[in-house]
C-alpha cells in the first residue's frame, strides 16, 4: 500500500515528498479541499518526523499506520488530523 501511495504521490520521483505532494495526498486521503494553510503545516510538521521539510517513505509509513491504528485523531467539526 505505501509503494502505490507513494508511486501515486512523488510526481518528481525525487524519493521524497515535497509539500505540495504531501497536501495532494492529504486532501484526496481526507477529503479535505479546505484544509488551511496553518492546518496542513501542522499535519506536515507532525508527518516531517525529521523536520527535513521532505517526507520519506519511512514518515509516510508511520503516518499511515497511525492513521489506520486510530491513533491519528480529527478534529469533531473537520476533517481536519491532529497527529
């Protein structure tokens, strides 16, 4: 699942996501075509585990493996994560 996400979303094939990747993937993960700038920087910097201003495969991984555990919580009036 993270190599077709992440064949789907590195559109430069640079071997990381930059930020506008990673808010492609966000909204069509979520749905969240409102999502604010001040939102999704903080989803980025909790995904950014090394703060490099890039994710990794390895970042993308964890996220998702926390999105699927439960463990990556929305806010009750968006859906908006909070990581």
């Amino acid at each position: 699942m993270i190599d077709t996400i992440w064949n789907t979303y590195d559109e430069d094939m640079s071997g990381e996501l930059d930020k506008e990747e990673t808010r492609n993937f966000i909204q069509q993960l979520l749905g969240s075509e409102k999502m604010t700038d001040a939102n999704f920087n903080n989803v980025f910097a909790a995904i950014d585990e090394d703060g490099s201003g890039l994710i990794d495969k390895a970042e993308l991984a964890l996220f998702v493996r926390k999105l699927m555990s439960g463990d990556v919580k929305f806010k009750s009036d968006e859906r908006i994560p909070t990581v």
